[in-house]
C-alpha cells in the first residue's frame, strides 16, 4: 500500500451500445472521489476501442472529447509493468503504475469479462466481479441457466443464434407458438434495455427479431411476467450483502433506454413497500443469484414479484448504472451507505479480493 493517496485508473466509455451511460456513470464516480484518498487517473476507451489518458477534470467525461496521439495508451499485460504504457514513448518513457482499476464500463467490452481478464494477466486489483461473473452475468443464456441450478424461478425463455434466424425462420417460430405473450424479444448480451422490443402480437415478432439481432449474434425471447419490478444491489466478495429492495414503477410500455436515460419518467420506488416475508425473499433472491454467477464486489439483481407473492429473478448487471441517481447507489444510500462511502467500500473490496488471490499457488514447486 503507497504511502499517499491510491492512484484509481477509471475507465470507461468503451467500445458500446451503452459508451453514453458510462461517461454519466464515470463522471459521477470522480465527483465523488475523495481526492485526499485517491489520485484519479481517467481513461477513456473510444468507440473505436483506442485508449486515451485524460485529464482529471470533470470535462475529460464528456462526450467527443478532443483527444491527443500523444495521450494514446495501452493496458499492459505485464504485471512488472503495474499498469499502463504510452503508445508512444519517445516523450513519456516507462509504464504508468496504479494501484487499482475502478471499471466504469457498460455492456460487451467492458463489462463482459474481456477488460477484467486483461486486468487478472496484468495482477492489478479491480472493483467488480472477475471474468467468469462477468461473462455469465453478460449472458443472459447462461446466466438463467446458473441462477435455475442455483434453485431460483425464472421466467419461461428459449433463444436461438442470429444465423438460425436467417435459416431455419419455421422452426423458431413454431417454438414462439408455445410462449405466452407478450414476449419480450432480446440482444443476450446486452444491457440498458438496448435491442429490446416488447412484441404484444406473432406479427412483430420479426421486426424484433432483426433489431436484437444488430445487438448480438445470439437472441433471448422471454415470457412476459405480470408483476412488480424489484431491484436489489449485492455488495461484498465472499459474504455478500444485499441492500434493501427498490421498485420501478415505468410509465412506458416497459422500462426502456428511452425511459431510463432519455425522459426519465419512470418513478423509483425506495424502498419498496413490501410485506416483510417478500422483502427478505428478494434479498436472499438476489444474494443466492450474486453467488450463483460468483460475483465480486457489486452486482445489481432484477426481479419480479407476482400478485401471489412468487419471486421470479430475471437478470443480474456486474456493472450496474453508477450514476448519483442510479437505482444500484440508491439502493445503499437507502440501505446507510452514503455514495462516497460506497465508493470507498468497493475499492476496499477490490484490494481484499487481490490481496487473497496471492494466496493461490501457481507453482507445484510450493507443495
């Protein structure tokens, strides 16, 4: 541990959909640094996936920034490196050393497990889950085929691959004829609602089809649920806690990209007025789903809650919206965890989930 402040690389932006909810999520996080505590080192990764050191200011996090080839940098993979290198180091010789990473990166390359395994090659402490959480909670195949052998409820869903699509279009549709509509049709990798569309008929079932498919190679189509939509944040590494329950009550068709980041009009309902049996029943919910995918540090948990009190847990997001007025800080605010607190209780995560790492061997010599 240095003697003065941590040196917290942020990064976010990223090669995304959602590359505009992170530079939100990015800039609220080093607002609230503390800057006794910590030197914030922010790094944009563009949309064409360059690395870019910025200044720490809180301008660095808007969008189409001016940017410097002589800022390009790159992750390095050499843990003897302890950071990063510029591309060019004729005028800035050496690596730039950090003591953790702070990902703020939402949806594929980023939040996705790919960031997360160069950081593990690197040995460079991170916030967050690692690269199996994070590609399970990508996934969201995967990630129901995990929280069902974990015991949860899920919701009825089948998928098929974009190519399947293109060749096989009778046998998908004969498989949508046992959904219970309306479903809702979905990119598997990815989040802030991008690539969904809430299909009420069989007749929008192919327009659906083709925006998931601009998303993600493979697609998710779910049984809609009739019930409340629950959310609760997951924080710890062995031990997990869970935050008290939200609601999102939408006034749109669904809670949408539009409604989330766009009109906000959605109400958020913290916390939510649950009968006390139901609300421990979503927080054990949502820690079970957290150790289901062996999560890390943060997770935020989706679920519904139906009008007979079942839980049914539809999606767990590794890097959740990290904004002052997102539901996962929200959610601890509620819970007497204060965002700056949250802030520094992750990073401690982050250290504690390295430091016991050290004590895995990757050496026989050692037996």
């Amino acid at each position: 541990m240095p003697d003065g402040p941590l040196r917290v690389a942020l990064l976010f932006g990223g090669r995304s959909a959602e590359h505009e909810v992170s530079l939100r999520s990015a800039r609220s996080v080093f607002e609230a640094m503390d800057k006794r505590r910590y030197e914030p080192l922010p790094i944009l990764l563009t949309r064409e996936g360059a690395w870019y050191r910025r200044p720490a200011e809180i301008g660095s996090f808007e969008d189409c920034p001016s940017l410097r080839e002589e800022d390009r940098i790159l992750a390095s993979p050499d843990p003897s490196h302890g950071g990063f290198r510029h591309v060019s180091e004729k005028d800035r010789p050496g690596p730039i050393r950090v003591d953790v990473v702070f990902p703020v990166l939402h949806g594929p390359y980023g939040e996705d497990g790919t960031v997360q395994g160069l950081l593990e090659l690197a040995d460079i402490p991170y916030v967050g889950c690692g690269v199996l959480a994070s590609a399970v909670g990508m996934d969201k195949v995967l990630m129901k085929a995990a929280f069902r052998d974990a015991g949860l409820e899920i919701a009825p869903f089948f998928w098929f691959l974009r190519s399947e699509w293109r060749h096989d279009q009778e046998r998908i549709l004969a498989r949508l004829g046992q959904s219970t509509f309306p479903v809702f049709v979905k990119p598997a990798n990815m989040g802030s609602s991008v690539g969904i569309t809430r299909v009420e008929h069989p007749s929008g079932f192919r327009s659906a089809v083709d925006l998931a498919a601009r998303y993600d190679r493979k697609i998710v189509v779910e049984d809609g649920i009739t019930g409340r939509e629950i959310e609760v944040s997951v924080l710890g590494n062995d031990e997990p806690q869970a935050s008290v329950p939200g609601e999102i009550v939408s006034h749109s068709e669904f809670y949408d990209y539009q409604e989330k980041y766009i009109h906000d009009t959605a109400e958020l309902m913290i916390p939510a007025v649950l009968p006390t049996e139901q609300e421990e029943a979503t927080r054990s919910a949502a820690v079970t789903a957290f150790k289901a995918v062996d999560g890390a540090g943060l997770a935020r948990v989706d679920m519904f809650v139906t009008p007979e009190g079942r839980v049914i847990v539809n999606e767990i997001n590794t890097l959740p919206g990290f904004t002052s007025i997102s539901m996962y800080p929200k959610l601890w605010e509620a819970s007497g965890l204060p965002y700056d607190k949250l802030i520094d209780r992750l990073i401690e995560l982050a250290l504690e989930r390295h430091r016991d790492k050290q004590n895995t061997a990757t050496d026989r010599s050692t037996q």
